[in-house]
C-alpha cells in the first residue's frame, strides 16, 4: 500500500502573529513553524500502517524552500520519502491541483491529510483533492483500518460518530483521534541523522493560477475591560447581560 501525507507548514499556537505591507502580507519574522497538528495525526497513523502491514510512506508539502525543515521532521519522524511542490500556496483549489497531479502520478492508495490547517482553517483541500483524483472521501476521521484494498473509518459527526465502510483509493481529512496525543512521535537523533540522507524530491508546479486573492488581514478586536458586579447587585448585572453584553 502506498500511502501520501499531506503536510501543512503553520505557525505555532504561542508565535505572535503580524502583517505587513498595509496588513496584505503574513509577517514570518520571528515565527516559528511546525507540522499542521491534523496532519501530524495522519503522519503517526500512516506510521502504524507502515510498521503493521508494510506500507510505504512519503510526505507532501506545496510551498517555499522555507517549508522544508517541516518535511525534514517528517522524514524523521519515519516517512520514507518527501516531496515539495515548488510554489507558494496561494488557495485551496490550487493546492489541492498540485496535491491530485502527485498523488495520481504516484499511483497511490491512500492519501491522507488533515480535515483543516491551523492557520487559515478552511477545511476545503481534502474534500477538493478526492474529487479531483476521483476516490472516495472520509472526512473528521477518528478511526481508519485498512484490510486488502478495504476500509473502515469512524468520523465525528453533530451528536455522535458514524462508522463507514469503503474502499481505496481513498482520501481522509484526519484529525485527533485518529491517534491520540500521547501516540505522536517526538524525532529521536537516529531519526534526524536517517532524515538527511532520505530523498527530498522538488517539483516544479503544474499551475500557479489561483482562484482567490487575499486583499487585507486584521487581528481579532481586543477583547474590553471586565467588569465586575458586587454579588448582591442583582438589578445592575441583569442591565449589563441584557444592554451591554446582548446576551439576555
């Protein structure tokens, strides 16, 4: 079974965020970036299929040469082979046009990714991806066993959790669950020496059309003053939640 990881190069939860170029731009200076968390419960999980049935297991980023320390970490972390597509992700659709080129081209099984990134959060490239390749689709995925060419998977839905059958190809968009957090792998120092020697192949992309431009970025308002009400001002506190706050 050959099984593609896609990879999402994001900034960490705790970098502070600015813009630049009249608020255009993403500012990347002094930003430290990781493995998308979706899509590190996809790697960890292909991990198990690699180790149990034998699979092999390449990773994929579209992106800047700046994205390759990410995919570094995922060789390390086990995969056998890593891919970047030489362009900078503009939208969705483009990169879910350079992901379907790869993965029809590679012949591959199963293709895993994560339902969302945590940087734009738009959810859309799974779903795109499938379409494009024409395989079937599992999307908030928390379980996924693979037997012959045979799936089975378990995603969340609004109440509870549906279990599907299908078969591959097939694309999942992961999240955790999928494996838990005390699953992932933290690279050990065989691992990252392993890493360097392991093939990192560039792509030159198939388009740079993209559908969408992003006009301007702003930060979340600030969040105002608290108030504090004294305990037995009832009157005043039911004025605020139903005046001020909107909330009653």
């Amino acid at each position: 079974m050959k099984i593609l990881v896609c990879i999402s190069h994001v900034p960490d939860t705790t970098s502070k965020i600015n813009f630049t170029d009249n608020d255009s731009k993403f500012d990347t200076n002094g930003v430290q970036f990781v493995i998308n968390p979706n899509d590190e419960f996809g790697l960890t999980r292909a991990m198990w299929f690699k180790e149990k049935q034998g699979a092999s297991v390449d990773v994929i980023n579209v992106g800047g040469a700046d994205t390759e320390p990410t995919l570094r970490k995922a060789l390390a972390i086990g995969a056998d082979a890593a891919i970047r597509v030489n362009t900078e992700a503009k939208d969705g659709f483009q990169v879910a046009k350079e992901l379907a080129k790869v993965a029809k081209d590679g012949g591959y099984d199963l293709v895993i990714a994560g339902r969302e990134s945590i940087d734009y959060n738009g959810g859309m490239v799974p779903g795109m991806l499938a379409s494009l390749i024409d395989a079937n689709y599992v999307t908030n995925c928390i379980s996924l066993d693979i037997d012959g060419t045979n799936a089975k998977a378990t995603r969340e839905i609004d109440g509870g959790k549906e279990t599907v059958s299908t078969s591959l190809p097939l694309v999942i968009g992961g999240q955790k669950g999928l494996v838990e957090e005390s699953d992932l792998r933290i690279p050990n120092m065989r691992g990252i020496m392993m890493a360097r020697k392991k093939p990192l192949t560039v792509l030159e992309p198939a388009s740079t059309d993209a559908e969408t431009t992003s006009i301007s970025f702003e930060k979340p308002a600030p969040r105002g003053a608290v108030k504090l009400v004294d305990a037995g001002n009832l009157d005043e506190l039911v004025s605020l939640l139903h005046n001020e706050a909107k909330v009653i």
